[in-house]
C-alpha cells in the first residue's frame, strides 16, 4: 500500500482553490492505484501560456484480451478542481505508439463522455480511472511500436475490405507467411505446411487437386481456408469480446458491492445515532417531569408557609438538627447582638446622652464578652466540621 503524506500534498497545492477537496481524492486514488505519483510540473495551454499544475503521472492495470497491461497516463488537475474535469493524456513510451481513435487524439490526449459531463460531487478521479479502465479494455490507446517489416506485400484475400477489424485472418503470402507486426498469433491453416520466408525459390509440397487448404501454385486461397479463417476469426472475437463484457460487469458488480457495504455501515451508524438521540430524549422527558415535581412541592412549601406567616414565632422556625448546631446559632446571634450594641453605644456618645467614661467602660466588658464568644464559636464550629469563621 502505498504510503500518503498529505502535509506535502497540501503544501504542494497550497495555490489552489479547493485545496482539502483535492488533497482527499489524490489520497484516494493513490491508495488504490500505488503506480500513480502526485507531480507538481509547468502545463502550457494551447494560447501559450504555463501554469504549476498538479499531475498524477504513472499507469494503470487494463485488461484486455485475457492480459493486464499497465497503460501509462498523466491527469493534469487545474487550480479550480474539483469543479473543472482533468486534461487527461496517454504517455506511451518509446517502445510505444499512440492508437488514434474516438477516445484518443494524435498527441495522446483523453476524449471521455465522463470528462465531457464533468459535475462535482458526482464526478471524482478514481471514477474516471475506472471508466478509462473499461474504455481502453475495449480500444487500447497504445500498441507496441514494430521492430520488423514484412518482406512482401501482403496478400489481401476477397472478403473483409479491412483486416484491421478481423484480427484473426493473417495476412497471407504466396511465397510464406506474413510476420505479424502487431504482435497477434496468426492462425495455423488445417493440414498446411510451414512455408520459407527467405526470398530464394519456394519448394511447394504435392497438393490435392480436389480440395485446397494452402495457398494455390497460382496465388490464390481456397474456400475452404477463408471459410475456416473466417471462422476462427469471428470465434476469438467472440471470445474476447465476452471476456470484455465479462470483466467490465465484474468492475461494476465489485463497485456495486463495494456502495452496499458503505450503505450498510452508513445505515448502522444512522441506527446508532438514532437510538442514542431516542435515550437522551426519555432521559430529558424523565428530567422534565421531575423538575415539574419538584416545583409542585416547592410551590405548595411556599402557600404553606404564606398561611402560617402570620401565627410563626422566629424561634420556632429554625431549629437546628442537632445541640452542637443549636449552640452555635445561640452563639452566633449573640456576638451579633454585642456588635449592635457597642454600635448603639457610639452612637449616643456622639449625640452626648452618654459621657466618654460609660462608653468606655461598657466597651471594654463587652469586647471582651465578644471576644470569648468568638473563640467560644469558632471551637465548635471545628467540632461540628464547619469552615472557620474569621
């Protein structure tokens, strides 16, 4: 598996638009298809102009005709992506040559429907290399580049007017066979003999004069071997086509089967969001209703003791729960009581009912009942486990 480092992704693409967007299908894709490598490189448009783009430059596994073959391709994304499709290219290597048709132009480049109909979020990168994989595993975008010509013209029997769309009929020589450039096995006619390919004098074997399964002395091809390679022809073409059918229907069954699985996980997790949001609803139906409970009896607590205001005595209305409590209330309001009375005593000295000595003297006794209370109050509270006080 091949390994990510979306830091440098991000820092590579930090000029574009849609950084995250883009930054999240690269790392898809390149987790699936490992040959692929992310590249920042100068693309120069049609007008002339250069821009840095990002390109995913390596190849991906096509099948055709029972083989897997690494087809080498480049996507260049734009700065807008994933609102603008790739500019898709074939790279096809020196040993290589481009296969012009209606999905491939002379310079390489990718003509697709799915770019044509480009539209986030229903378009990404790893969709357009699987519709690329079926494409070229119908028409390949490269062939192998020749190493040989054939030493003869070619003999073109009557029948087919283009060779190149039965690839099982060899071409056929009156003085031997044909190498076959494009790298196809040619098709052994039935009880034939293998003929020299130098260019001296052709030996021929005795024939038949009935039947001919070979190449005539004149030149020409018998029936029976143009029904036969006709035949074998139209058979592979069949097969291969099958096969290709076949393979594309398991791509699409494998991508069907890999959207049930991330619905069926999407469906769990909705199920468990669904059971936790029903939980935390009874659980605040249960709070609400004893909130609503609670502010009964506070309610009635309160009419209560409206009634009753009137008949209470202030002494009957705080009893403390235990004696260590009682005595520290009783402690508590006389210190208080002092506190008022030496404040009392001040203020009747400054309005002269009482002369400095009295002051004084009730002063000082009852600072110093104060101050026995105090510590008196302070030792229970300790006692009782109560913070302190002063």
């Amino acid at each position: 598996m091949a390994v990510v480092n979306e830091g440098a992704l991000k820092k590579m693409l930090k000029q574009y638009k849609y950084r995250d967007l883009t930054v999240r299908e690269i790392t898809n894709v390149i987790l699936q298809y490992k040959d692929l490598k992310p590249l920042m490189d100068a693309y120069v448009f049609n007008d002339g102009s250069s821009r840095e783009l990002m390109s995913l430059t390596g190849t991906v596994p096509v099948s055709y005709r029972g083989n897997v073959y690494n087809i080498p391709v480049c996507l260049w994304l734009l700065d807008t992506y994933p609102y603008n499709p790739p500019i898709c290219f074939v790279k096809p290597t020196s040993a290589m040559m481009i296969k012009t048709g209606k999905h491939i132009d002379a310079n390489g480049k990718i003509y697709l429907p799915y770019l044509h109909e480009w539209k986030h979020p229903q378009s990404d990168l790893y969709g357009l290399i699987q519709v690329m994989i079926v494409v070229f595993g119908e028409e390949p975008p490269v062939f192998s580049r020749p190493t040989t010509q054939p030493p003869y013209q070619a003999f073109q029997a009557t029948g087919p007017p283009n060779q190149s769309y039965m690839p099982g009929i060899p071409a056929v020589s009156a003085y031997g066979p044909n190498p076959n450039p494009c790298g196809y096995p040619g098709y052994p006619y039935p009880g034939g003999t293998t003929y020299p390919a130098t260019g001296g004098p052709a030996h021929y074997p005795s024939q038949p004069p009935v039947t001919t399964v070979g190449p005539s002395r004149d030149g020409t091809i018998g029936e029976d071997t143009i029904r036969a390679s006709l035949i074998s022809a139209v058979s592979d073409k069949l097969r291969w086509r099958m096969k290709e059918e076949m393979d594309r229907a398991q791509a699409e069954l494998d991508a069907l089967k890999r959207t049930e699985e991330d619905l069926k996980k999407g469906h769990q997790k909705l199920e468990e969001m669904v059971s936790r949001l029903d939980q935390e609803v009874a659980e605040v139906d249960r709070n609400i209703d004893l909130l609503k409970k609670k502010d009964e009896e506070l309610t009635e607590a309160l009419e209560k003791m409206e009634n009753q205001s009137e008949n209470n005595d202030i002494d009957d209305v705080i009893v403390p729960t235990a004696p260590l409590y009682k005595q520290i209330l009783n402690l508590y309001a006389e210190e208080n009581a002092i506190e008022d009375t030496i404040f009392y005593l001040g203020e009747a000295l400054r309005r002269g009912v009482i002369d400095l000595e009295v002051f004084l003297k009730h002063v000082r006794l009852l600072s110093r009942k104060q101050f026995q209370l105090r510590a008196l109050m302070q030792k229970a509270r300790k006692t009782a486990g109560l913070s302190d006080l002063y």
